[in-house]
C-alpha cells in the first residue's frame, strides 16, 4: 500500500513503528508532500490511479472544497456507502460560490 503524509504528521516522525518506509523520489524535489510505502497493498502508480478515477467519477454534489478526497474515502469506510447527503452542497451554498470575474485582473 502506498499514501501520503504531511511532512510534520506524527507518523512520519516515527516511520519504523509504524513499518512504513519513505519512498524518495528525485523528480519530486519540491512536493509538499512525502510518499510511504507499507509491505502489502497498492503501489504508488495503482493508488495514484484510484484517485484519478475518483476525480473523474465523484459525485458532483459533494463538497470537495472542504472534503479532501482521503476523508471522503474514510467516510465511505465508516458507512460501508457512498451516499453521503452529509457532504453535499446546498443551493445557497452553491449560489454563493459563483464568483462574477468583475475587478479581477
């Protein structure tokens, strides 16, 4: 399995106990993120792949501004579904998000 942590999450402070291993690559020199590597699961390119299939085929309701992807996936565990009315936007919240391009340069 393959996931990615903030460089100041406590996990990555502490790989070994967790047996996870950081996974450098050089082409990345300015990611904000680290990339780790478990013995079981998907590699990098598979994980990668499920979240471009998740950007192509969420549901358009939900609010990804506030809803990371990763937490949906943990709401999608905890509820055994995807049907989550919980994270999706209102019409007055989607009417408020509509920006006019007015005074931007």
């Amino acid at each position: 399995m393959t996931f990615v942590l903030g460089k100041y999450s406590p996990i990555a402070f502490e790989p070994e106990k967790y047996c996870i291993t950081y996974y450098h690559n050089p082409e990345w020199d300015l990611a904000l993120d680290y990339y780790f590597t478990t013995i079981d699961g998907l590699s990098i390119q598979d994980a990668m792949n499920v979240f471009d299939e998740f950007e192509r085929n969420h549901n358009t309701k939900w609010d990804l501004r506030t809803c990371v992807r990763e937490y949906i996936f943990l709401y999608i565990d905890k509820y055994g579904s995807n049907h989550l009315p919980q994270l999706e936007v209102t019409e007055e919240q989607r009417r408020q998000m509509q920006h006019t391009a007015i005074g931007m340069v």
